[in-house]
C-alpha cells in the first residue's frame, strides 16, 4: 500500500488507465521503432497496463539507455477508425502493445 | 566429387538435398556476424547448436497440451487467461527470450486473430517456429486490412454479429489464441483433445474441430 505522503517520482506510475481515450503520436523518426505505421495519429482505448514497466527496446535497440523501463499497455482500436472502407463488421476490433511514449492524452 | 561414388554408378537423378541458389543478403550476413562471433570466442559452436536444439523442442503439441487442459480444466483456464506465461510455465515451458503471453479466448462473441505486421512476432516458447506464410507480407499486410477475407481464405467463415480481434504483435508480448472447444467431444480425454488443437488454431485462422486433427504441419 502506498504511503499517501509518498510522491511518486515523474514515470514512476503509469500516465494512462484503463478507458482512458489516447491517440498515437503521429511522428516518423528515422530508424526501428515497434508502432507500425499504419496506426500513426489513430485514435484508440487503454484497454489493459502491461505490468511491470518493460525495458524499452526502441531505445535500447540503439545502445540508448539501455535497460530503462517505460510503462506499457495493451491498447484497443475499432478496425473502422483504421479503415475508412472496412469491410466487415463495425464490431470488429485491432488490438495492440505500445509504449508510453507514443501515446498522446485526448 | 573427387571419386565416383558406388552407390551412384546409375544415371537417375537425384533432388538436391541443398538450394543451389546463391546465399542472399542476410544469409550472408547472418555467417559473417557468426563467425566473427565465434572468431572473437564470443561465443562457441557448442552454445550455437543448443539454442538450435531448444528452438526444436518447442513444437505446436506443446500449445496443445496447453489448450487441452485449459478446457478440462477450469482453474488452469483462469490462470492462463490472467497471465499465460505464468500458466505456461506450470508445464515447464520456458520462455527463453522474455516475452510476455497474453491468451486470447475464442468465444460464441469474440474470434481472435494473431499477427505480427513488422516481422514475424510469434509465441516461440510455446509453438516453435512460425509457418512460412505468417512471416510473408502478404498475410502480414492483409490480416489487419481485411482479416475475414484472409480467414474466408483459411475456410474459416466467421458471422456478421462475431466481433472478429487481430492482435498485432510487436515488442515484447507474444499471443496464442485459446480457441473454442468443438461440440460433440463431451466424453473425449485430454490426450484426445489435444490431438484436435493445430497450429493453425492457436493463431486463430481455423477454428479446432473434429475433422481437423494434427497431421501435417
């Protein structure tokens, strides 16, 4: 149990709650990043914290700050948000793991 | 050949037994950083040939087994669907590369669909290597686009009112579909059922089913 008196330091604690509406930054650094472009400036829901904090493989595929953790969720997009011409039902659903640095509050 | 061969005194061809086609680029790059590696005494043939081996001993009848008892077994089902590695483990499963395992149940409501649309994600550990077709562009690119006319393309018709889920792999979480138990195996054992769990059902392309029994794979 948390001491009330206790703050925790920035990135210690998750951002994002279940529910919680986001959309992915839409940037294109140059290099290996794991959020495939075809979700970039999507919008979509936390649908799950992935815990603990995971070491960050972007950076650390680079040799930066290699063994860092970043917050990580599991995150719910409607196939109809990514496809303006979906063909199937509007049920349907994509889901997806991403770091918190590509997550943008809405 | 340096000398002819007596069992080869006849003239009948014989299948090549290696690809004559030139090593391509990543094959190529794949020896050089091995044997520098080795070179360097990095690493050793020895520690090469393992990891071969514990990649071989990681076969879909693994996942099956898990499948099986998951559905005789309701605490177990609970306890996979919370944290699929931790259960996995239970069976000895070892997850050599540190990922994650989330498992994702089939339902009347929910068919789940795994992909990895940036390489070839797939939960190693638990089904070895993934078929040749989950690594191609084509199933990687379409199954997110148009994942009911890849299934339909897999036989697999899914209804209108089934939410159908694709799960794209990416870092560090793997997935492996816990798909339905088929009607009418009320009385079949757990040897038995895991006999009707493919590969292809634990990615979500076929449903399980009676007549699909593990054969070529």
């Amino acid at each position: 149990m948390s001491d009330p008196g206790v703050v925790p330091a920035l990135g210690e604690v998750p951002l994002f709650r279940p529910g919680d509406k986001i959309q992915v930054s839409d940037r294109s650094p140059i290099g290996h990043y794991r959020v495939p472009t075809y979700l970039r400036g999507k919008q979509g829901s936390i649908e799950k914290v992935i815990e603990p904090a995971l070491v960050d493989n972007e950076e650390e595929g680079y040799g930066r700050n290699a063994g860092s953790k970043r917050h990580y969720y599991r995150i719910s997009f409607a196939m109809m948000e990514l496809w303006q011409d979906y063909a199937g039902s509007p049920h349907d659903g994509l889901r997806i793991e991403m770091f918190e640095s590509w997550l943008e509050r809405i | 050949m340096a000398e002819p061969d007596r069992h080869h005194d006849h003239d009948h061809p014989h299948a090549e037994t290696a690809s004559p086609a030139r090593p391509g680029y990543y094959e190529i790059m794949e020896t050089a950083v091995r044997e520098l590696l080795v070179e360097r005494k990095l690493i050793g043939a020895d520690e090469i040939r393992h990891q071969i081996e514990v990649i071989d001993s990681r076969t879909p009848a693994l996942g099956a087994k898990i499948v099986a008892r998951a559905w005789v077994d309701p605490a177990f089902r609970a306890r996979l669907l919370a944290d699929g590695r931790a259960a996995c483990e239970e069976f000895g499963v070892t997850f050599y590369d540190d990922t994650d395992l989330i498992v994702l149940e089939n339902t009347e409501k929910v068919h789940n669909l795994i992909v990895c649309t940036l390489c070839s994600c797939y939960p190693r550990p638990v089904l070895g290597l993934p078929p040749d077709w989950y690594k191609l562009k084509p199933y990687r690119a379409r199954a997110v686009v148009e994942p009911r006319a890849v299934l339909a393309e897999f036989g697999t018709a899914i209804p209108d009112d089934v939410e159908v889920r694709v799960s794209d792999s990416t870092a560090a979480v793997r997935y492996l579909v816990l798909p339905m138990r088929p009607k009418g195996t009320e009385n079949y054992g757990e040897e038995e059922l895991a006999a009707l769990v493919t590969r292809d059902t634990m990615i979500g392309v076929t449903p399980a089913g009676v007549e699909a029994r593990r054969t070529a794979q």
